[in-house]
C-alpha cells in the first residue's frame, strides 16, 4: 500500500466533487440560452466524472498496486 498515492487518488476525487458542486452553484446564475446550458452541463458532468474516475483508478492502485 503506498500512502502518497492514496492521499493523491482521494484528492483527485474530491477535485472531482468539488466540480460538480461547483457546476451546480454556478451555472444557474449564468444567463445563456437553454440549448447551450444543456451542453455545458453534459460537458461539465462528463468532465467531472473522467476526474472522479482516474482518482478512484490512482486510490485503488494505491491500495493493491506495487
């Protein structure tokens, strides 16, 4: 088990939680037209979830890698 990449892994995730609270508190106060906002949230939601991916990837090879 190797810490440093753990605590990297769980970083990586909270980064990712903390985009899509962020998305969520700050895209609808923006003023654009509803088939862009519908993109951006996709976009943002997407993103998020590739971050929140590869963290839990590096966390579980923190735990069980070499």
């Amino acid at each position: 088990m190797n810490v440093g990449t753990v605590a990297v892994g769980a970083g990586v995730v909270a980064l990712g939680v903390g985009i899509l609270y962020g998305a969520k508190r700050l895209l609808p106060r923006t003023e654009m037209p509803d088939e862009i906002a519908t993109y951006v949230r996709l976009l943002t939601a997407l993103f998020a979830g590739v971050v929140i991916t590869l963290g839990l990837l590096v966390t579980l090879f923190g735990f069980f890698g070499a």
